[in-house]
C-alpha cells in the first residue's frame, strides 16, 4: 500500500528534482525493506541526467528497491480515447439513422481527442497504472512510497487540479452528446416506428454498449477523485526554494495555491553559498542570503527547514546524489525526512 507520497514543489531552477532523486536514494538506502518509485512529473523530464541512466515511459530498476519513471502521460490518454472513439463509433452505427450519416464518424473523431483531456486527468489515468498494481491479483511490484519531482509552481497546480470542474466538463459533454442523440432518436423513432422496427431488435445491445461508454466515463471520475484522496490523505508538499526574494515569493504563493490539494510539510533553502573564506564578493553573497533563509524561517517557523549549501560539483549519478542528500539532511533520522 502507498505510505507516502512525497512532492518536491518551488521555482524553475531551485533544485527540485535534484532533491526528489537524492530524497529517493537517501530513504530507499536507509529503508531497504520499502519499494521506491521516483516519477517526474515535469515535461521537460530530466531524471535520466541526474540518475545517469535511461528512463523514459517505462519503470526502470535504479537500485534493488528503487524504481524511476518518465511517464508519457498523453500515451494513457491516447489509450483511453482511442476505446472511447471506438465505442462511441459502434453505438452511432447500431443506431437507426445516425448510423446513416456520412459525418458521424468525423465527429466522433474530432470530438473526442486525447488533446481534450486535462493534463491533470491525463497523469491521473498513469498514476491509476501504478495504483492498479495494488489490486490483489496484480503481477505488478506494489509501491510503498512514490517521491514525485514536479514543474515549477504554475505548471504544478494544473497538476493537482483533477477533481470536480475538469473531469464533469469531459464527463457531461460526453453524456450530453450521448443522450442528445439517443434522445432525439427517440422522438424520431415514435413517428416512424414501422419504418424502424428491423432496428429494435438491436435496442438490448445498443443499450448495453452505452452503459459500457457510460461506465468508462465515470471510472475516469471516479479515478481522478480517488487520486486525489489519496494526495489529501498521505501527500507530503516540500517547496524548495533558494535564499533570493523571487524565490522567496513564489514559495508563500505556491503554499497558497496549493494549500487545498495537500498538506505542506517542510521547506528547503539550497544552494547557500558555503561559509567563504577570503572572498569579498561570495562574503557579500552569503550575508544576503542568510537574511533571505532568516525570513524564509521566520514565515515558516512552524515547519521542518533543511539547509543545503550549494556543493561544487554537481549533484549527478548515485554517488553525487547521496553526497546532496546528506549536505542536506545531515544526521537527521530517516523518520524525520519521511515525516517531517
Ligand atoms: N545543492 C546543490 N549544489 C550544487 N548544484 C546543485 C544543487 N542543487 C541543485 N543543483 C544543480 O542546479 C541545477 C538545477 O537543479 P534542478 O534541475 O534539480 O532544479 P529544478 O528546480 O528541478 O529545475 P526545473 O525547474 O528546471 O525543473 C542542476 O544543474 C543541479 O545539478
Ligand atoms: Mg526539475
């Protein structure tokens, strides 16, 4: 069962998924008995650059009990719409007349394109692929925590948004599109029934099949809404954010803006110029921003603060990894870095 899901949060550049990977080998080194699965939620994927190993759209093993992916969200949609078209297709055939116009078709087609799905839906019917690895019979590995590196604060909320007004736009314009034609064929029906009986007797089928389009439709309410429990109920907001006001900034707006959708647990200030020694200028630098990382503490004196200097290499690969998580996380317990 998903323990935890852990989001890293903040501004474009600030060391998000840097943090989420070296988050992931940390926990995963200390708890080898727990399953890890680190996803990037962002576009403009990168944990192949940071782990140093091709990812892509598949779950692909790091280490013994570590697992990353690069999901291609638009893949699932495409799936789902592609079944959707399909159905929607056969049911218009079976119906007397619709069946017959020449359009119908291509306006199933243009209708219903995966491009009509938000991005929140889209990564909610991945998301549900490894949810689906928690039913009884699956073959799959069950997760137990997922580390989830996310786009910078704009593109992130879109990300959270799956529940009520998005997935009832797709849900009602569908079913509004279904009864408006079984309606209208209806009426039509009643002043032509001689006319249309060879077409009655596939009424029973017809009306299984828009049951079958009725129930895709709300399973994909219904998934977007048990995601979104589940990220209520165990989702961990970290806001990453360096010692500068811009950054500063957006953190208190993405605490705001994501306030409703899950529980914010801790921040971290990176990439603090290390303690200089004969350096004018990096002096000068670090002295503005231990003001920034005072009043960063100071708005979020009730949260857990990790501190990290900004190292000279560049935190890539296993090794480089664990080296950023331990200048971040220091001597503190892995209890403490799971639960804040
Ligand atoms: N503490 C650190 N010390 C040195 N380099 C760091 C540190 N943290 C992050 N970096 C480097 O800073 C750059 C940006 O980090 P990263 O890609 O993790 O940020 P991000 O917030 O995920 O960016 P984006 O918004 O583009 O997704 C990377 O080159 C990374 O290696
Ligand atoms: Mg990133």
């Amino acid at each position: 069962m998903i323990e935890k899901i852990i989001v890293l949060g903040g501004k474009g550049g600030v060391g998000k998924s840097s943090i989420s990977a070296a988050t992931a080998v940390i926990l995963s080194d200390l708890l080898p008995e727990k399953k890890f699965l680190l996803i990037s939620f962002d576009m403009a994927h990168n944990l192949s650059d940071l782990l140093s190993k091709d990812i892509g759209n598949i779950i692909t093993p790091i280490t013994s009990n570590l697992w990353a992916i690069e999901p291609d969200a638009n893949e699932y949609a495409e799936i789902y719409t592609k079944d959707l078209v399909q159905k929607m297709k056969t049911l218009m055939k079976q119906m007397p007349l619709v069946g017959m116009i020449p359009q119908i078709e291509g306006f199933i087609d243009t209708t219903f394109t995966s491009d009509s799905i938000p991005l929140a839906l889209k990564n909610a019917m991945f998301f549900q692929k490894i949810l689906d690895a928690e039913d009884i019979n699956s073959q799959e590995v069950q997760y137990d925590i997922i580390i989830a590196d996310f786009p910078p604060t704009a593109n992130m909320i879109t990300l959270f948004e799956i529940p009520e007004d998005q997935i009832k736009v797709v849900l009602k314009y569908s079913l509004n599109f279904y009864n408006s034609i079984k309606g209208a064929m209806r009426n039509f029906s009643k002043m032509f029934r001689q006319i249309l009986k060879p077409f009655n007797d596939d009424y029973e089928k017809r009306k299984e099949l828009g049951k079958e389009i009725f129930n895709m439709i709300v399973d994909l309410e219904k998934r977007g809404e048990r995601i979104t429990e589940l990220i209520h109920t165990v989702g961990s907001l970290r806001l990453v954010s360096i010692a500068e006001k811009p950054s500063y900034e957006e953190v208190k707006r993405a605490r705001d803006l994501t306030e409703k959708y899950i529980n914010l647990e801790a921040i971290h200030i990176n990439m603090l110029t290390p303690d200089p020694k004969h350096c004018n200028f990096c002096e000068k630098m670090r002295q503005i921003q231990l003001k920034f990382s005072a009043e960063i503490k100071k708005e979020f004196k009730n949260l857990k603060i990790w501190e990290s200097n900004k190292l000279l290499e560049e935190p890539i690969g296993l090794d480089g990894l664990r080296k950023l998580a331990l200048e971040i996380y220091k001597d503190c317990s892995v209890e403490e870095i799971l639960n804040p």
